[in-house]
C-alpha cells in the first residue's frame, strides 16, 4: 500500500523518511533527490515496481520465462526498408496503416471502423491504456480492473490515483470464470472497465456469452470499456470475439491491437486502438499533449508486417497451442497446480507453501537455477501464491528452464539467500 503523497512529503521535508529502511533500500545515494518528486512518483507502487524492474533486467547465459515476447515472425526477418523522411507524420497514424488495421477489424473481429476518424496508432497497446486513461477518467475516479491481470493496469491506475475496484477471475479449462456479484460491485460507480482476453497472466478467454454479459452491465452502469486483445492471435479456444461487436458494448469500447504479440515486433513500439469518433477524438487531445507521434519509420515496417500471410500467424498460433500442451502434461505428470491456458502464452503456476512467497522464490530461481520468472506479486493481489513462466522465447529453452524450475519446485530443500548461485 503506498503512503498518501502528502504524509510522504511531510516526512521527506522533516528528513524523516531518509531514516526508513525501505526508502534507503529503494533510493540508495539518491535520498537527496526525493524532494524533487511529484506525488504521483511517491504514490506508485515504487516497491513493486523495483522487484518487476529487478526481473526485467536480463543478465547474459539465464534462462528467462518472464518476459511476454514472442520472437519476430520469421518472413520478417529479412525485410528491409527503403526510407525517406517526409517530416512529422499524421497524428493518429499513416493513412495506409489505418486503413489496413480498418480492413483487419473488419476480416478479424467483425467491427466496422472508420479509419479517417475511428483508429488511432499509437505506441503500444501500452500508451493506448495510458490514453484511455488520462481522457476518461479523473484522479479519484473509479476503474474496474480483473485480478489477476496485467502488471501495467495497476500500475497506470495507481500512478493516476484512481481507485481500483477488483473483479477475481479464475481460469478453468482454458476459460475465464468470474461472479456476477464481483462484477456488479466493481462496475457499479465505475468510469472504466479494462478487460484483457486472451488475458495475461492466466491465459483464460473470456467465453463470448459471458463478454456479452459484461457488455450488458456496462451499459446499465454507463461504464467505458478498454479491451485489449493483444493476445488475439494466441487464442486456442477458438476465433476471437471482440466485447466490441456487441450492441451493448459498440459505441462505448476502445479495442487494442498490438504489433507486439502478434507479430513478434515488441521492439519496434506500435499498436493502434479503434473505437467510436467521439471516443477517439480526445484521446488524440491526450496523444498530442503527452507523447504524440508513432516513428514513421515504425510504422511503414508495420505495414509491411501486415502483409505476412495469414498461414504464417496460424503457424506460429499452432506451434504455440502445442508448446502449451506439452507444459501442461509435464507438469501434470510432477503434480505441478496450474490451469491449462486457454490463450496468451502463460502459466500460471500455485506454488507450494514452502515455496511462498513468490518474489522470494523468484529470486531464489535466479540465483540458483539460473532462471528469471515473474512472480505473481505484480499481477494480482494475492499474487504471493503464483509465479507466472512464458513459454514464448525459443522451444530449447522453455524446455531447459522448466526442467529447473520442476526441479526446484519438486525439491524439499529452500536454499539460503546467502549460498552460491549456480552456473547457467
Ligand atoms: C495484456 C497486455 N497488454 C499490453 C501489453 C503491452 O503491449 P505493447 O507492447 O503493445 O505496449 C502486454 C505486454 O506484455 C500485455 O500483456
């Protein structure tokens, strides 16, 4: 829980946070530096944020399951770009990329879009949450968001000081379960609603009678959705339903893409969200006044990653499913609690009590087994009972580094912070 940003610069300016053990660990030699920051700073959920940011960090020979990032399609690999600057590009994205990603929406998720006046390219799904955020809600205002869900959510809502109103979702058998008691409660007074299916960490899917049951009690509440489908193409229950295509929900959702998942280019910072004109019209007010523009040079290879035919994405979606199964059957076969994903590229592992919480064995994992893994803290609150591991980087290891993390599971004894770290 943070502190309210006015007790926290109290104690900064009486020198008195210098003297907590918490605060020396995060600022080390910058304490002196702390007088400087916004409240918005000193809200965020800085201890969180270190141990992800800790976890992000990819030293040379470990093996890593934490990050969602799937290799770059393979026809891409040879693309080369012939370039001119033609000076700053259109506000809400390339005419050829809008109407591409239009044509897309409507093949892929049968919603009719404008693409003059309802998509917008942005840096990522990630900076469209940001948008939808600073364009519909005030800080104080409520946002219902699923738990667990993605670390970004809680993060973006926290740093804007709204009040999150959290939905429990399980997934069983591929499928995301949640109550409509929760659900309710959480949209009940809500400005937004941000809803992630295929979703990350679980990988459940939300079954399209249950979207247009969300749909239903969004429109009762007047609740704005977020849908972000970044993880549309790794759906194995079947084709994506966007909440977008129902009545209920059409003319109050903005759907996020992102050329990160789906085609394997998180480096290269492009998504694009669509959603009604009058919607999307402030958000590009958003845009413009905080981050505006998508690198023209990013988005010509955006194009041009578009034209990757269709059997290449089933492909990869294939070749995926089938990673999925082979990790669910071994870790059925070491009593390993988990639920078999029904999309994305996760699991979502319950760790024995002795292996709990899960930062510490996290750090344990990185220290000796060589191996990073996320753990379950930053994704939902009671994420001290979970670790989440990716199976999206290269086949050989996956498979080496879930042979350690079995092993280090299944083992009884916990090693000491203080032993050596074994070799990668
Ligand atoms: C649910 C979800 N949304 C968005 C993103 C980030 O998307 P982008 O790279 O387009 O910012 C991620 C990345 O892990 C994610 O899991």
């Amino acid at each position: 829980m943070p502190i309210p940003a006015a007790l926290a610069k109290f104690l900064i300016k009486t020198g008195i946070a210098r003297l907590h053990p918490g605060v020396r660990r995060l600022m080390g030699d910058g304490l002196t530096f702390l007088k400087y920051y916004s409240s918005r700073i000193l809200e965020a959920p800085n201890e969180e944020l270190r141990r992800t940011q800790a976890v992000m960090e990819r030293p040379e020979g470990l093996i890593d399951l934490s990050l969602g990032a799937p290799p770059m399609l393979a026809p891409l690999q040879n693309t080369t770009l012939v370039w001119s600057d033609e000076g700053y590009p259109s506000l809400r994205g390339h005419g050829a990329l809008r109407q591409r990603l239009a044509q897309k929406w409507e093949i892929e998720n049968g919603l009719s879009v404008d693409p003059d006046h309802e998509v917008l390219v942005c840096n990522g799904a990630s900076q469209a949450l940001g948008l939808f955020l600073d364009t519909f809600l005030d800080p104080g205002d409520k946002i219902a968001l699923f738990d667990p869900g993605y670390f970004m959510y809680r993060l973006a809502s926290q740093y804007r000081r709204l009040r999150m109103a959290n939905i429990p979702i399980r997934c069983e058998a591929g499928l995301g379960r949640f109550s409509e008691r929760d659900l309710k409660s959480a949209l009940k007074g809500s400005r937004g609603l941000l809803i992630n299916s295929p979703g990350n960490p679980t990988g459940a899917v939300i079954p399209p009678s249950e979207l247009e049951r969300i749909a239903y009690w969004c429109a009762r509440y007047d609740v704005l959705i977020f849908s972000d489908e970044v993880y549309e193409h790794f759906n194995y229950q079947g084709h994506q339903t966007s909440i977008a295509r129902f009545p209920d929900a059409r003319n109050r959702t903005i759907s996020a893409f992102s050329w990160s998942k789906t085609y394997g280019l998180a480096g290269l910072r492009v998504g694009a969200v669509c959603g009604n004109r009058w919607l999307l019209q402030p958000m590009s007010v958003a845009y413009l006044a905080s981050a505006p523009f998508v690198s023209a040079l990013a988005q010509q290879t955006a194009l041009l990653a578009m034209e990757v035919p269709r059997a290449c994405l089933q492909e990869r979606r294939l070749d995926f499913q089938q990673r999925r199964d082979a990790i669910h059957r071994l870790l059925n076969q070491y009593g390993i609690r988990h639920e078999l994903p029904g999309g994305a590229f996760f699991f979502w592992i319950e760790l024995p009590e002795s292996k709990r919480p899960a930062h510490r064995f996290a750090y344990e994992l990185r220290q000796h087994s060589a191996l990073l893994t996320m753990p379950g803290e930053s994704l939902s609150r009671n994420g001290s009972r979970y670790l989440r591991i990716s199976f999206a980087g290269s086949w050989p290891e996956c498979e080496m580094g879930i042979g350690r993390l079995i092993e280090a599971l299944t083992s009884q004894t916990r090693h000491q912070s203080s032993s050596r770290p074994r070799a990668a």
